[in-house]
C-alpha cells in the first residue's frame, strides 16, 4: 500500500466509525486536506478495493472498510489515545470504592466500561466463573442492528457470551496486553458485524479476570485499548497506591486550575 493509500484509508475508516455511513470520495475531498481531486481520489478508493480493504455497499454508495481495512487499520495506523487526567481521576475513586467494599467488583466495573466506551461490556473473574455483561441495549441500539434479523442473532449470542468466556480465555493465553478481534477473528461465533477488545487481568490478591469491550467494527478501537489498560491498572493495584494517585491528582488540579 503507497502512503498515499494509507492517509486515504485512514481518513475513510476514521470517518465511517463516526459516521456509520458509506464514504464518498466527494465527502473526502470535503472533509480532509488532501489537495486531490475527487476523480484522483475515487481511482485510489477503488484500488483499495481491489484489494480488499474497502467495499461498496451499493452501486451509487461510497465505500466502508471491510474487515481487512479495520486490521490494516489497528495494526499501523491507529494513535494512542491515552484517557484524559478527569477520565482517569473519576475511574480511580469509582475503582477505589469498589475494592475498598470488595463488593460486586465484577458486575460493577462491567456497568463503567459500557458507559465509558458507549458499548457492550464484560467482565468477570475466572476462579469463580462469576461474569457480568452490561450494555446490551447500547450496543443493538446501533445502527449495524437496526433490521429484526441481526438484532435476534446478537441477542441469541449474548445469551450465551458468558459460556463462550472459556474459549476466550484460551485465545488470550500468554497475553499480557489487550488483543483485538475483528469480525470473524473473534473466537465467540455470531458476532461477524462486531468487534472486540479484550484482556487478562490479575487482583492484588491473584485472582485472575477478564475484560472485554464488544462492538460495531466501527468502534473507537484506541480508546477502548486505553480504557481497558487503565482499568486493569487499577485493579491489579494496591488500595494504599490507588488512593495516594487520587490525593496526588486533586493537588495538581488545585495548582494548575
């Protein structure tokens, strides 16, 4: 792929994944500072095509990265994004709370990684087989799910996620960071039009869990890595650590705000 092809691909995937539409060489050449013409832009829009990284839904439509493209895309394209100081700071005391109650860890910590990353999440730990799974409705809410067909077929398949976390751990065995999935990549069947972001994760005490963030292929793939890393951070820490990076942050605030 010339370098040229890569901004183009860049652009187009970071445009669907906000937009959920086709892109159209016209809303590129719109939208981005190319200083190429739209005729310029379709001939690489379809030799990217050709070879597998984009698609056209229909004859008159723009085009959508296919799963090859969001691969592409997450190997050598994407940025990090670490989480904003405020994003960070309102984790740790809702982690705090959490460990410092020893309650409901897994079911609350599923609850903040769907409100943080707007999709579905799971979480659990594997000595106890104890998984919860929060924000099914965010997730068929999308538009990738809004025919009655996909909708059955996902839910059918959430029915059943937490029996598929064996099979998940497997694949993440030797990991040490989040793995992401794409499509068919997945290892839980039915889940083609999805996405997922998953790791391993240890408690202070050396329980052994799970995280995962499912959804569109579209999803913001280097913020999610940042959410999962972070949380996991945060609960393979000490509770004395944790609480003395919350103390250390409200004195940064109080100087620089």
């Amino acid at each position: 792929m010339t370098d040229r092809q890569e901004i183009i691909l860049g652009a187009i995937v970071r445009e669907y994944i906000d937009s959920a539409l086709a892109v159209s060489s016209s809303l590129l050449a719109e939208r981005c500072d190319f200083g190429l013409s739209s005729a310029t832009l379709r001939a690489e829009m379809m030799a990217l095509e050709e070879e597998g990284h984009l698609y056209q839904p229909h004859t008159s439509a723009g085009r959508i990265p296919t799963d090859r493209g969001f691969r592409y895309f997450v190997d050598r394209l994407m940025e990090e994004r670490p989480l904003g100081l405020r994003e960070q700071k309102a984790l740790q005391v809702e982690v705090l709370k959490l460990k410092a109650k020893n309650k409901m860890l897994a079911r609350q910590t599923a609850k903040l990684l769907s409100t943080m990353s707007d999709s579905l999440a799971l979480s659990g730990l594997i000595d106890s087989e104890d998984f919860y799974k929060s924000g099914t409705q965010k997730l068929l809410s999308k538009p990738e799910f809004n025919n009655l067909d996909s909708v059955c077929k996902m839910a059918e398949v959430l029915d059943y996620l937490d029996e598929n976390v064996e099979d998940l751990w497997k694949r993440l065995e030797g990991s040490t960071n989040s793995e992401i999935f794409i499509g068919k990549e997945g290892p839980i069947g039915g889940v083609d039009e999805c996405s997922m972001v998953v790791s391993r994760y240890n408690l202070e005490g050396g329980e052994q869990g799970i995280l995962a963030i499912i959804g569109p292929k579209r999803m913001k793939y280097s913020r999610n890595v940042s959410i999962i890393e972070y949380f996991k951070k945060l609960l393979g820490g000490n509770l004395s650590v944790v609480a003395a990076i919350i103390v250390a942050q409200d004195i940064f605030y109080e100087i620089r705000y």
